[in-house]
C-alpha cells in the first residue's frame, strides 16, 4: 500500500518532467529543533501547537542576528528536503480533489521553501526560541526575517477552494 | 564614490566569509514583470505602490495553477539575483545605525530569497495580474503560495527596532 508514502503519487495527481538543470544555490544557515521525529507526529497546522520550537543559527551568521529580539514575529524560511519537486496537481488526503501544487502549502513543489510566521518568544545567543512551527526536527533553515504587520498582514485575506470544500 | 552602490559595503557594515559550499539548489519557475528597470526606480515599500505587476509561469508548471484564482491573495518567494550575501550588519542609508541580516528584509543575505504577500486580481493562461510588488522587471520567480490569514496574518505584530527609529 503506497497511500500512507507521502511522497508517492494518489489518484489524480500529476507529475512533470524537472527542468534540465538548477538556477541559483542555497546555503543552510541553521537548524530547526522541534519535538517531532516523524513526519505523522507533525502537527497538521502550526496553529494547532504551541510547542516552543529552537532555531539555531550557525556560528558564522551570529552577528546578522543584531536587532532581531525587538520583533515580536518572524518568518521562517526552511527548506522541506525530503520532498518530491515534480507534482504540478496533489490530491491531499484530507482535501479529496486534487489541487494545483501553487494553491497549496504541501512541502512537495518545485523549490521546497516553506514559510512560517512564528512568535519569538527568547533569544539566547544562536538560539531563538519560537512558536508557530510544525516541522520535522533537524530541518535546515534558510533565512529568518522580520515580520511586518503594514506588509505582511491582511486579516481578511480569501483561500477560496479551502472556504468552500466539504 | 561608492555610496550609491547598493553592494557596496557602508561604514559599519560587516561582511563574513561565506560557507565553502552550497547546500541545495532551486529552479527558477516564472518571471515577474514590473515597472522599474533600474534599482532606483523601484518603489521603497510596495505599499506605496499600486502599480500592477505581472507573474509570468513557465509553461512546464502550468497545472501547478489549478484553483489559484480562487485566492485573493499571494505569497510569492523570488531571487533577488544581483544581490551579494556576506552582509551580517547592513546599515541601509534611510535607517543609520547598522542592523542584523535577519533583522532586515534587505535583498543583501546568506540567501536571496524575498517573501512578497500580493493581491491576486485576474489569471489568464500562465500569467497572474498582482499588486503589491517592488522588485526589478526580470526578477526570477522561486515559488507561489496561497495566503492563509488564519496562519500568515498577525496584524499585532510589532518590528522594535523600527517602530523605535528617530
């Protein structure tokens, strides 16, 4: 049975052919330290946890953290690296229909970027801890910015498909 | 004079010896068309900008799309291609006293990666009319996300260093 692989395809998902070669390069900066081993013990939703999560930041970059405990909020970018990248049409258990793979937060997309606005609850040197994470521990980071409310923030933003499914 | 050069280092500002090697690598998926051909034309906030820009997909991606016009608003990660990223302290011309990387939303860090919320107003074939950008014509596209208030919105959220600033 493939239906529990999630990274295996369902019925009505699409795969495409990846581009011949890469565009540009990441660096991982950090980790990030959760309570989840497995992907099954992740939360489904950030917003359904409030476990204290740790980002730790490489030595190299400590002194980019200058200023950062003045914010409340963060986002997060972190790089989903036990993703598949070539599904253009997913079908989520939990949502039935399959769905375009950019109407989604599914970590199985072309760049495996997700991004996360979390509190920031401490900073401790390298470490900060926050809350509003839901990744695998051990995930590798890629930036941490600050969250601007004026830019960031639209209350009343729509995710149609989601409002309306069953 | 080099004070006008956006890369150029300012007084204050740090620069560290990037890692020796790369650890991932991303596709370019799409193009965004804007307004401004030169750094110095491009809005300081896109807020102040009302100016529609357009999302251009590569064909290869085009189903990744399917269901996104029922979003009214965006997430969208692009590459901020002509920026270096060895800055730890920056110290931007309009803010003086130098900053932290992670404390900045500066195309100058370890990954130039910017993270975007726009208002998606129409799609048509593999491009999207959006409003909220500021970046350069040409600027590669990384990833499109759907924007989730109950999770991407915090209209509380507080920036100390700037709300502070003389």
């Amino acid at each position: 049975m493939q239906e529990d692989d999630p990274f295996g395809i369902r019925p009505g998902e699409v795969a495409v052919p990846l581009p011949p070669a890469f565009d540009a390069q990441v660096y991982f900066i950090g980790r990030i330290r959760t309570p989840w081993q497995r992907r099954e013990d992740c939360p489904k939703n950030a917003r359904e946890s409030d476990a204290k999560c740790t980002i730790e930041i490489d030595a190299r970059w400590t002194a980019a953290l200058t200023g950062i405990g003045t914010c409340s909020h963060l986002l997060v970018l972190y790089w989903m690296d036990r993703a598949r990248r070539d599904l253009v049409l997913q079908a989520p258990r939990h949502y039935g229909e399959p769905r375009g793979t950019f109407a989604l937060r599914s970590p199985v997309r072309p760049n495996p970027i997700a991004a996360s606005v979390v509190r920031l609850v401490g900073v401790d040197g390298t470490q900060l801890s926050v809350i509003g994470l839901d990744c695998l521990d051990g995930t590798p980071l890629i930036d941490l910015k600050p969250y601007f409310a004026s830019t960031d923030a639209v209350p009343d933003a729509v995710v149609g498909w989601h409002a309306e499914r069953p």
